[in-house]
C-alpha cells in the first residue's frame, strides 16, 4: 500500500514491512504508526534532500511467506530505496532473500534479536544480548539472588541463539540451567513443562516463547503458583504492549530489559510519546520490544546518514550510515558502532508492577559487541 505525498522533484520510496494483521498485529500496527509518524514529520519539513518520501507500507501478516513476497514487490516493482521491518527474527530472514540478497538492496531491521547478522547490506536498530542479557542475568544472580534457571521456548533462531548466551552467563556465574525446551510458534499445553519447572526447583523462568504460544504459557505458569512461591519471570521482549494481551496478575513481577520503556522519563521520549498517542489512540503503543523504538532510530539514522551522503547513492548512504548518530531518540541518544551495523544505546532493567513497567535500574549506554563488517 503506497501512502505518498505529491512532490514537483521525483520523490523517495522508502519501504516498510509489518505484520498489520496476525499473531503480531499488535505490534506491527504500532511499526506502521512510528513509520507513518516519522516520514510525515520529515515531509511537513520539506522533506529529505528537497524531495518528499512516499511511505510504502505492506502488510507481512505474521506469515513468512507473506513477508517475502512483500520483499520482492518492494524491490522489483516499486524499487524502493530502502526497506524496514520485520520483528520474527525468521521474518528477517525471509525479506533478507528478496531484499538483500537477491535485491541488494539496503534493509534496516527495528527489533531486538539474537545478534550475528553480518551483512554489508543490513543495518539493526534493535538491542542485541550483549546489551539485554549480558547486564540484565548477573544483576538477576545478585539482586534478587537467583542461581537456577529454566528456559522454555519457541522452537526457532532467536531464542535457540538466545539460549546459548543466557547458558554461558548464568554458569560464568554460578548459576545452573536446570531445563530448556522447543515448542512449536503456536503450542498451547504446557502442563508437562509446568510440572518440570515445578520439580526442578527452577528460580527463574527465561521466557523465549513469542505469541501466539506465549499467552497460554504465562496463564499456566501462574496457574502453577510459580510467582507466588517466589519464583521470578524474565522476557527481554516484553513490553507495554504485551499488557493487552494477558491479565496483569499473569505477569506480575515479570523483569524485562529492553532501550525504552514509557516511563523513561527524559523529556524528549515523553514529548514523542505524547506526539503518538495523540495521532494513534488505541492499543497499538510506542514501545521498545515492539519495535517501535527501533524503527524510530532506524529511520531517523537512515535519514541522518541520506543527508550526510547528499545523494540516495546506496553505497554513499551506508558509509554514512555507518557512523550516523542521533542526539535524541526514544530512551536517549544513540549511535551506529561503526564497522558494526548495530547500535550503541541506553538500556534499562525494568519490572512490572501493577501493571506498569518500573525502571529499576538504568544501565547506561551499552555497545552491542557485534561484528566487524569489512568496511572499505
């Protein structure tokens, strides 16, 4: 679906992949506000380079398939100058065929993921776990104190490489890992796993399973008295728009880490939040785990670094991208690492609370550790 601006200068098409309908539609449909919100604040400004940006918005409906023929649409037909999107880390994958590989053309993904994309064509403008797990597992161990964990899952990238890097953390301190399993996206009984995590002793539950899987999940692990024993749940993902989906009893106390969360409180985030909840009332929230704060990044650095090449020469604006910076964003500043595609940004330990996220501790800028790209 084309969203365009009329212009007297041949405009500039800027690509976005959501999941507007499906198991993500929650999320995708905030993706979809950020990406309309940003790219009419830039043409009610005149614009990038004296062009106006038509906003090429497709829906990738939850489904992989779906995404990547969206991909290939946004390349071979509307030929686009950039793509965003994607939250599934497999969602990734399938508009990197199309997109990058195929396409060469430059895509920008907005979600925290696993890490380890290394491609000259891709930037990520979401955490990764040098930046969620790495600080959020040993303040775990020290705070509240906890040594064994389980790690339920979905059975796909993400939470697999997720899996070996909360296995090293929590042993490199001390810690056992005293279960992990796979489910299927849409697995809905838990009760064996319950009865493991029950047996097992387990003091924290590291939740990797993603809707639609994961509702089911948190009402059976409550079901359980896990909480109530004093048990603690952590979802690196889970944000203020996960509290539309499950009861707020079903996740109290819940630990998540993520670069934003609503009650950050600089005036810059507030000012944004107000901005969109002002344009898109309803349940659709600017959030970090959704995507939201990533997208906002992305397309403002991807729009910093356009400038700074003066041209949409593709290789000219990933050279600039590489080292592109914005002084305010949702949750602070932030900064491509250069050589490395991935973001230096604030992150923020936080808590559900009465079902509000209480930041417990901010963590300060954080690098993402990821790799070095050959850049030339």
């Amino acid at each position: 679906m084309k969203e365009s601006k009329t212009s007297v200068n041949p405009s500039i098409k800027v690509g976005v992949i959501t999941d507007q309908t499906g198991a993500l539609s929650f999320m995708g449909i905030a993706n979809a506000n950020v990406a309309r919100m940003v790219i009419n604040d830039i043409n009610a400004k005149g614009g990038l380079l004296g062009r106006q940006i038509d906003l090429y918005l497709e829906d990738s409906a939850t489904t992989d398939s779906v995404a990547q023929a969206k991909a290939a649409k946004l390349v071979q037909q509307d030929q686009v100058d950039v793509i965003f999107g994607g939250i599934y880390s497999s969602t990734r994958q399938a508009i990197k065929g199309p997109a990058v590989i195929n396409g060469k053309k430059l895509y920008i993904y907005p979600e925290q993921y696993e890490g380890q994309e290394c491609d000259p064509l891709i930037f990520c403008t979401g955490p990764v776990p040098a930046q969620q797990v790495d600080p959020l597992i040993p303040w775990l161990m020290q705070q509240p104190g906890a040594k064994k964990f389980y790690l339920p899952s979905a059975d796909y990238i993400w939470p697999q490489t997720m899996n070996k890097k909360v296995r090293q953390i929590v042993m490199a301190n001390g810690g056992t890992i005293v279960g992990e399993e796979y489910f299927p996206l849409d697995h809905a009984d838990y009760g064996q796993t319950i009865d493991k995590i029950t047996s097992s002793g387990a003091e924290v539950v590291f939740i990797t399973i993603v809707p639609p899987g994961l509702t089911p999940f948190l009402e059976q692990l409550y079901n359980s008295g896990f909480t109530k024993r004093g048990g603690h749940m952590v979802c690196t993902y889970f944000d203020e728009n996960f509290l539309n989906l499950v009861p707020g009893a079903h996740v109290e106390g819940l630990y998540s880490c993520l670069d934003y969360y609503q009650n950050v409180s600089d005036p810059f985030s507030k000012d944004l939040i107000n901005q969109y909840d002002m344009l898109y009332p309803g349940n659709a929230k600017f959030t970090a785990g959704s995507a939201c704060s990533g997208m906002y990044r992305g397309l403002r650095l991807w729009e910093a670094a356009v400038k700074e090449a003066g041209s949409l020469n593709q290789e000219d604006v990933i050279k600039a991208l590489d080292h592109a910076k914005i002084t305010e964003g949702p949750g602070g500043a932030a900064e491509m690492v250069p050589g490395q595609h991935h973001v230096r940004m604030n992150m923020y330990i936080a808590q559900l609370k009465s079902g509000h996220f209480q930041i417990i501790k901010s963590l300060g800028i954080i690098d993402p550790k990821e790799c070095m790209q050959d850049i030339k």
